[in-house]
C-alpha cells in the first residue's frame, strides 16, 4: 500500500481534514478494523470512490491539489513496512 492523500470528515460534520492514509490507516486499527478489510478500504480509495466507515468518510485528494504540510511520498524503512503489512 503506497500513501496517498485523503480528504476525511466525521459523518455528521461539515469540517474536512487532509491527511495521508497511513495516519488514517493506524486510526481504523484502533477503530478494529481488520488487515483484509483495511485492504478493501485502500483499494475503493484508490480507485476513486468515497468510503464511509467507522466514523469516518474519506476520499482521495488528486494529485495535482497542493497540500501544504501534507508529504505525498513517504520512504519507510523495510522494518516499518513490514510491520504495517504483519499487523
């Protein structure tokens, strides 16, 4: 899973936050979600499509949107990797 920029919002709120995935991602496995269902997740991102879940409704900023604070390309270390695709 490469990061990509998300736009989330709390439903029921109007406020929107820009974020990356994997801080999104470490939230939804507080929140319980699964490795396989987080999968399901990324992959409705990536390919353009709104997903609600948990609390949370998020979409994919496009690329050529700029974000200031916001990194695009995240280099992790094989131990850091690793540990994201184990948990």
């Amino acid at each position: 899973m490469k990061n990509i920029p998300l736009q989330v919002n709390i439903e029921g709120q109007a406020s929107v936050v820009n974020t990356d995935w994997l801080a999104i991602m470490a939230t939804l496995k507080k929140r319980g979600l699964e490795h396989d269902e987080l999968m399901n997740v990324y992959f409705e991102i990536s390919s353009g499509l709104r997903v609600t879940t948990r609390g949370l409704s998020l979409a994919k900023i496009n690329p050529s949107t700029e974000l200031t604070g916001i990194t695009r390309d995240v280099s992790l270390s094989k131990q850091e990797y690793a540990s994201i695709m184990v948990a």
